[in-house]
C-alpha cells in the first residue's frame, strides 16, 4: 500500500541511541499477508529511520503476487522491516515486520525466535489470505494481537464478524487502525503490549 504522511507528529528522532533509563527491551513482530500495511505501519511509528528490504517488484512476479486490492503496489519486502519505539522511560519495542508472501516464510524462524508477541495487520477484504499467517503464528508459540488496517474506503466489519471470520479466541485483541497514522498504530501496538502483560501475569 502507498504510504502518506501521518496525521500525527513522529516520536523524537534526536538520537540513535537508546536512552540509558531503558532496562527492558522486547522483540514485536509485526505480520501480515502480503501487501497489508506492515511497512507502512512500522514506518509511521519507528523513532530511527526504519530499515526497509524493499525491491521493485517485476514481471516475474505478475503470476506470483495477488495485487488484487492493491494495483498500485511497486516495491514488496524481501526480507524484513526494523524499526524501534521507546514505548516508556524504562521500555523499548523493537519492530521486526515480516514478509508477506509464501516464498518468504522461510525466514519466520529466526524472526520468530526471542520474539515476545505479534501483531498480526489484516485487511478486511482479504481475510481469507490471513489464515497462512496465523498457522504460523500458531507454529511458533507467539501471543497476538490483531489490528484490522482500515486504509482503504469499503464495507467495515464489525469485530465480531472478524472474530468469527478468523475463528479467534475470546481473549484475543481485536483493534482497527490505520497503518498510515501514528497515533492510530500506537494504539494498536499498546493494545498488544496490554495483552502480553495480562497473559504474562
């Protein structure tokens, strides 16, 4: 998806360093189908300049990717996003997003490994193509959230029908946003980190 710019002000971009008050730190990955917001998402909340593995995307992968939604996508992640977000004085997030597409998924395993959770960004007409993801949510043993990126004008379903669609558990999060925003994708990543801190209690 095309990336704007956030309605919101970015964190502080002063230093690249993280400040000597932090003493925790966690690993988040940020997951999704192809061409579902995830760089896009960890560019508008990162407080470095994210690291982006983007390629233009060429005739080779005309039968390959779905760009059914997206037409106008140019450039896919071949390998993974970073991006870090100083979430409190004494807590930092580092954001590993992963690549959408199956022929990447090989790399889920060592991404995967440290990781404390993921969030899990799934458009809302394409539901069906989260389920890969999930499995391999599932696989790895993550805690998840899930954030429905509302980028696009259509049919918005309610959290419910979401819940039934993906076949989700009760306690599992369920937040809307836009991948666009900060304050939007904050709001969705908070709503990870409240979920792991209730299941780490």
């Amino acid at each position: 998806m095309d990336s704007k710019p956030s309605s919101s002000e970015k964190p502080s971009t002063g230093t690249i360093y993280v400040s000597d008050a932090v003493t925790t730190a966690a690993k988040i990955l940020v997951v999704g189908h192809f061409a579902v917001g995830k760089t896009t998402f960890i560019g508008s909340l990162s407080e470095i300049t994210p690291l982006r593995t983007e390629e233009k995307m060429t005739q080779a992968s005309v039968h390959v990717d779905d760009l059914r939604g997206v037409p106008d996508k140019q450039t896919t992640t071949v390998a993974l996003d970073f991006g870090r977000l100083t979430l409190t004085d004494e807590l930092v997030l580092y954001l590993f997003g992963t690549p959408g597409q199956q022929r990447f998924m090989q790399l889920w395993e060592d991404m995967a490994r440290g990781a404390l959770g993921a969030l899990l960004l799934v458009d809302p007409a394409r539901l069906e193509e989260t389920f890969p993801v999930i499995d391999l949510i599932d696989e790895y043993g993550l805690e998840y959230a899930i954030a429905v990126n509302s980028f696009q004008a259509g049919t918005r379903f309610e959290e419910e029908e979401i819940r039934e669609a993906l076949d989700l558990l009760p306690d599992t999060p369920v937040v809307y946003c836009d991948a666009r925003d900060q304050r939007s994708s904050a709001t969705a990543l908070i709503a990870l980190v409240r979920h792991l801190l209730d299941r780490a209690a």
